[in-house]
C-alpha cells in the first residue's frame, strides 16, 4: 500500500516537473545559504541549493526530487537554469562584497551528458565573473563511478581553473588515492559525519583525523551542519576553513540573503 502511494507520488512529482521545465522553470526556485569564513566569521559565500514547489504536496525535498531530475535527464535543463540564475546573483553580490564565492551543485548527470563547462563559461563570459567567484560541488559517490564523460569533464575543469569542491564527505567509503589525484580544492564534510562527531568520542576522533589528513593533502575543509553554539565550539577545534549550517543561517530566497547577510556587512 505505501508502496503504491509512494509510486503514485513519484509519478506526480515527475509531471509536475516535466510541467515546469515546459514553463519557464516556474515553482523552481534557488535558495542561498551562507558559508562563514572560521577565522573572521565574515561571510565569504554561499551555497545555491534547488527548491522546488509542487502545486500537489507543497515544497518538496531535492532529497526526493532530484533523484527524479537526474532519472528523467531534466536535471539537464533545470540545472543549467540553476546555474545561470545563481552566477547572475553571485555578480550581483560581487557589487558590494568583492570575493563574494558562490557554490553550484552538479549532478554527475550533467556532468557526463551534457555540456557544463561550455554552460559555465557562456555564462562567465555574460556576467564578467572571473573563475574564483564559481565553486562547483561533485558528490564523492558521483566521483566514485565517473565514467569517461565526467573524467572529461574534471580534467576540463582543472583546466579552466574552476575550482571544486567534494561534497558528502563521510557518507560513504571515501577513497584517499582519488584525493590526491584529483586534488579539489574543498573537501566538504557532510552533516551525518558532524553530528555524529559531536555527539560520539570515536566518531569525532575520526573526523579530527580526516581533517589533519585533508589538511596535509593541502586542501581546505568546510564543515557543513552546524546547529548550535556548542557543535560550534567542538567544532572549531578541527580548524576547517569554512562552515554552513543553521547556526549560521538557514538556506533562504535572494531577497531574505542580501537583506540578512549582505547588507549589514
Ligand atoms: P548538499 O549539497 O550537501 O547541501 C547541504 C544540505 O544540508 C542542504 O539541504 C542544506 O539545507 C542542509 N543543511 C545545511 N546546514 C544544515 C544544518 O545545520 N542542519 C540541517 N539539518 N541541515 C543543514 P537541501 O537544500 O535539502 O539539499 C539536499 C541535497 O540536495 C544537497 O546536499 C545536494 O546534494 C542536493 N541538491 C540541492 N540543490 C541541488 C542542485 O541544484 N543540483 C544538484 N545536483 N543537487 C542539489
Ligand atoms: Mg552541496
Ligand atoms: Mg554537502
């Protein structure tokens, strides 16, 4: 029975999506959430994160529709959407804060079958974002099965001097030669892992020690997830670089970023 429902669900969710592909990308939307500089807890960036409202069910988890994105192979087009909305803002906040990064999430789905990095460069080009203000984030399991295309795709990357970030880190089985070799300039810890860390001895041990590793590597950590001052203060031990989280704010519309992160800088 649920099940069935589930799969009901799913078959809406794939329509209506199709649907807003169709229309311009309407009940798409992109949300902003800060990333904090640890040293001085200025904002140094944000993550754009897809949001997507279905007129059924309400706002809807990527958690359960990106999976549809990428199976349908809308991900294409919604992302490419995505993307160019998020560069457009992220000049728009260069105006006032200069080094101002913003962070894209790409699913190996466009990564192999579709043109990103023409994508990227276009909208460079468009905008006069220099290379530094994109972080591109690839999921570690993404990476775990890249296949040709995406092998492309990274080597085109470092090319161009884009700079990537590894997401979920810690969720999987995380393989340490495919680290060095692809060297991202980012490795960011995955909220399971940090609240497990600072809830467990062993497991904050683990992470402390990953960290001294990533470190040693020569690449720069961002621990995602933090909800409370005394996460923090666990935290900021392991001196990663950057940190997201609700404790430093919730992912929220343009409007709502500018006028709580941008302007009372
Ligand atoms: P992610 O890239 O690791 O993004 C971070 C997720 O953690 C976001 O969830 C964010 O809202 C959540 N988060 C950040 N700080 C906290 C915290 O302190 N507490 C809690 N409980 N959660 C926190 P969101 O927006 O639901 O996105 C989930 C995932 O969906 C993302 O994980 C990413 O993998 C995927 N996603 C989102 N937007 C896109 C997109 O445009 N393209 C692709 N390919 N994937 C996307
Ligand atoms: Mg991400
Ligand atoms: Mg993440």
């Amino acid at each position: 029975q649920d099940k069935y429902k589930q799969f009901i669900r799913r078959r809406e969710i794939r329509v209506e999506l199709q649907n807003a592909v169709d229309h311009n990308f309407k009940n798409f939307d992109v949300y902003y959430q800060p990333i904090i500089d640890i040293h001085t807890r200025n904002l140094i960036g944000a993550e754009a994160l897809m949001r997507f409202t279905s007129e059924k069910f309400g706002m809807i988890s990527p958690a359960e529709f990106i999976p549809i994105l990428e199976e349908t192979g809308l991900i294409i087009p919604a992302g490419r959407w995505m993307m160019k909305e998020a560069m457009g803002k992220c000049s728009e906040i260069r105006k006032i804060l200069s080094g101002f990064r913003m962070s894209i999430n790409i699913s190996q789905v466009q990564a192999s079958k579709s043109d990103v990095i023409q994508d990227i460069s276009a909208e460079m080009k468009r905008t006069g974002l220099p290379l530094e203000a994109v972080i591109v984030e690839l999921t570690e399991s993404d990476l775990l099965e890249q296949n040709i295309n995406e092998k492309h795709f990274l080597t085109e990357l470092k090319r161009m001097g884009i700079s990537l970030a590894l997401d979920d880190f810690g969720t999987g089985y995380s393989n340490f030669h495919y680290l060095s070799e692809l060297k991202p300039e980012i490795i960011k810890i995955d909220r399971s892992f940090t609240a497990k860390a600072v809830a467990d001895e062993q497991e904050y041990y683990l992470l402390n020690q990953f960290c001294t590793m990533i470190h040693n590597l020569d690449m720069k950590i961002c621990i995602e997830g933090i909800e409370s001052a005394q996460e923090w203060l666990k935290i900021r031990k392991l001196c990663p670089e950057f940190t997201q989280g609700y404790f430093w704010g919730k992912p929220c519309g343009y409007e709502e970023f500018v006028r709580k992160f941008v302007q009372e800088k």
